[in-house]
C-alpha cells in the first residue's frame, strides 16, 4: 500500500523541501564519487552498482538564479533544483518518488504556475515524511541563520527577493545620540508585550513613521534593525505603479511571520486623495484612503511591526499619525556632528587612531558649514572613495559643501560614486 504527500508551492514548506532535496541529490552525488574511487570500488563494488541502480539520482534538474541584492551580477549565485517530473530518491531504507508536477492553471495574479510536488512512499515507510520534513526545516533555517530575507510584492503575494542578505549590524547605521536606542527599545518593548495587547483585545501591532531627506539612513536603519531582531522585512514601494488599494490591503494580511513591514514613500499616497471612482477603480497607484484603510485592517494574532517612509513629511496628514497607525515618529536629518564623526570612526578608525586628522575634519567641516546640512550618505560615499585616505577626505570636503549649496548631492551619490570633475 502506498502513501502520498502533496504539497502546494503556496506551502510555506514548499521552498525547504526543494532545497531539502538538492542537497540530498548533492549529498548523495558526493557519496557516489566516492564510492568510484578505487579502494571503496574493491570493497563495495557490486552493492555501490545495485544501488546506483535502484538509486538513480534526479534528473531533470532546473536552474534556479539568485542575484545578490547588492552585490554586483558577476555574484549571482546558481543552484540546481530537482526539475519537473519524477524522481526517485532513497531515503535511509525507504523509496521515495517525488513527483514536481506543473499544473495547467496559472496563478492569475502572479501569472506563475501553479505547482504542487508529491511524495509517495510505502505505507510502511510513512513515519519518513514527518523525518523529512524536520530536516528540511533544519535545513531552511541553517541556510537562513544570520541573514535577513527581503520580500517584495508580487502579483498578490510576497516573493522571497534575490539571495537571503548578510545581516546588517545595527552598529553600521550612525543616527544621532539616542535615536536608535529609542526605536530599538521602544520594538522590543512592543515585542514583550503580546499578552498585554491580547488581554485588551488591542490588535497587536506598531507602527513607525522615518522621515528626512533622501540618503539619512531610513531604509538602512530599518534593514539593520530587522537583523537585529532576527525578523525578515517585506518591502513595498507605496510609488510602484500597478499597486492599487485592494492589493495593498490583500498583501497587508498575508506578511510572513516575523517580517517587518517596510512601506516606502509613503507620501505618494498623501497627494493621491482621489476617490475610487463608481466602478470601485481608485487608480493605479494607492490612495490615502486606501493606505489608511489598509493600515487599519492589519490585526493578525502574530506582532505586526509597520515602517513607513517619506522623504517629503510636509505631506503627512494628521489622520496618519494616529496611535494604532503610527505610533512614533522620527525623523532622520542631515549629518550631526556626533553622527560625522560616528561615520568618520567607522571609516578611519584604523588608520587615524589618535583622532588627529578627525578633529581637522571636523573643524573644516564646520567652516564650511556642513555640518547638519550633508546627508549621511553623501558622507559615506566621501569616505568610501577615500577609503584609507584620511588627507584625501579632508581635501574633497569642498566637493560636499559645493553641493550642499545647490541644495543636492551632484558630487557623491547613494552608492558612493563621487564626481570628482
Ligand atoms: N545614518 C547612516 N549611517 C550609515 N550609513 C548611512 C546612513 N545614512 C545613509 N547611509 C548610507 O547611504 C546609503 C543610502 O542610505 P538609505 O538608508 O537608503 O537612505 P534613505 O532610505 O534615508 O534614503 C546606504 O548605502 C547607507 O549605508
Ligand atoms: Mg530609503
């Protein structure tokens, strides 16, 4: 008698169990070599035969292309999964088919195909299910240990975006004094008190309100304090053209456990007060409305952190920042002194440990005023082309503050390219 398992691509166990079964095919491909070799061959020549037999190893393999986020492409990284079809696979001393079935129907909303894998095995055999998939969870979760996985939206659903990231260290992101342990406190405070919430019947849930000009850190921050939580982030860009109320609200219900929400610019939604028209069609983009009402329907039993950005706070409405939709503000300026010399250290930490050339750093750079008018990432690009170059920084500064007076950065941009010309 035989026993079947199916489990569809929206399982959030389907990922596991295909990267469970590529390094199993791995694992096994690893055995098998060995067992070519020579000396092995002598001992178990005839048994390795009839298990390469009975144990044909998968085909059908299909490629899978993860691109760093913010590596460069030349680091994409390539991993084979089992493909569509059967496969049969042994597992201790049970056969396994797994069977990655494509169905006709596509999934209108993500225009993916619907998949399903199914394993069978004998009745007998069964218990190996449960076996599998604790190792692939084991498996999943090793992969995933120290890093943060970003999600976007796609179609309805969210989709694990490019490789899982290094964890950014919260250490690498220089707010002003106390700022950061004010929103770090204030998360895990939150955190620590799901009960409390529960008991009052209060949905569960913070949200966070970054604003400052481009370049302070806020998206930085918030990757880095997801990190620091061990929680992944789920991007959505309230700008992106294409998100319409109704998928906001929808992708608003359906975040991934332990994910921090992060809804960027979210002052497009501010100038886009219009009314669903009589055909209920509010456009292409998010309306306010549609932005509160979604902020509004997210209760779920899990903690529910929300950030939200915006570079353009004078287009904040009061009806926003209302507890249970935003809960604390902050805002992320220019550089401060104590914030150019955190970013300084990180830089020069090494090659200047006396502090000397910092403190003419400092001293010229508020002659040239440029403290409390630079962005943080127009600092960090300075530092990262002078990098071990402490006279190289401090003769660039001109390039700084000469864009500061045309109220932009033209010199260094976000991702540290500077201009020298
Ligand atoms: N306060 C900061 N501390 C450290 N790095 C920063 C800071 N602000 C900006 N950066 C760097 O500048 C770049 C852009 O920052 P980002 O977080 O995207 O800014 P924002 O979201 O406020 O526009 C990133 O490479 C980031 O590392
Ligand atoms: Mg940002």
């Amino acid at each position: 008698m035989l026993v079947d398992l199916e489990i569809t691509r929206h399982d959030e166990a389907y990922p596991w169990l295909l990267q469970w079964m590529t390094a199993f095919h791995r694992a096994q491909a690893a055995g098998a070599e060995l067992s070519a070799q020579p000396h092995t061959a002598k001992k178990g020549g005839l048994l390795t035969s009839v298990i390469s037999r009975l144990n044909p190893r998968l085909h059908h393999l299909q490629v899978r292309t993860l691109q760093p986020i913010d590596g460069p492409s030349s680091a994409a990284h390539f991993s084979f999964v089992p493909g569509h079809g059967k496969h049969i696979l042994r597992y201790g001393s049970a056969f396994l088919m797994v069977d990655r079935q494509r169905e006709k129907s596509i999934n209108i909303g993500t225009a993916e195909p619907f998949e399903t894998i199914t394993l069978t095995t004998l009745y007998a055999h069964r218990h190996i299910f449960e076996r599998i998939f604790t190792e692939a969870h084991q498996l999943f979760q090793q992969m995933q240990e120290g890093k943060t996985l970003i999600y976007n939206s796609m179609g309805p659903d969210w989709q694990q975006f490019g490789e899982a990231k290094r964890k950014r260290p919260l250490d690498s992101v220089v707010l002003e004094r106390g700022v950061k342990e004010r929103i770090v406190e204030d998360v895990q405070a939150f955190l620590a008190a799901r009960t409390w919430y529960l008991d009052r019947g209060i949905p569960y849930r913070r949200g966070y309100l970054l604003y400052g000009p481009p370049g302070t850190g806020k998206s930085s921050f918030i990757q880095a304090l997801a990190g620091h939580l061990d929680f992944n982030i789920a991007i959505l860009n309230v700008s992106e053209r294409g998100l319409t109320d109704d998928r906001l609200n929808h992708l608003l219900t359906r975040v991934p456990r332990r994910t921090i929400v992060l809804l960027e610019d979210v002052d497009v939604a501010f100038v886009n007060r219009r009314k669903p028209g009589a055909d209920g069609y509010a456009g292409a983009t998010v309306t306010f409305s549609g932005l509160l009402n979604a902020l509004d329907g997210v209760a779920s039993a899990e903690e529910r952190i929300i950030f939200l950005t915006t570079n353009h706070v004078e287009k904040l409405d009061e009806a926003l920042i209302r507890p249970g939709r935003v809960d604390m503000t902050v805002r992320l300026g220019e550089a401060t002194e104590y914030q150019i010399e955190g970013i300084w250290d990180r830089f020069y930490a090494d090659v200047d440990p006396t502090g000397e050339a910092k403190q003419r750093f400092m001293a010229r750079a508020k002659e040239l005023g440029l403290v409390n008018s630079v962005s943080t990432a127009a600092l960090q690009g300075l530092f990262l082309y002078n990098k071990d170059d402490v006279e190289g920084a401090i003769s660039m500064m001109e390039g700084l503050s000469a864009g500061k007076d045309r109220r932009q950065q033209p010199h260094v941009d976000h991702s540290g390219h500077v201009d020298v010309a």
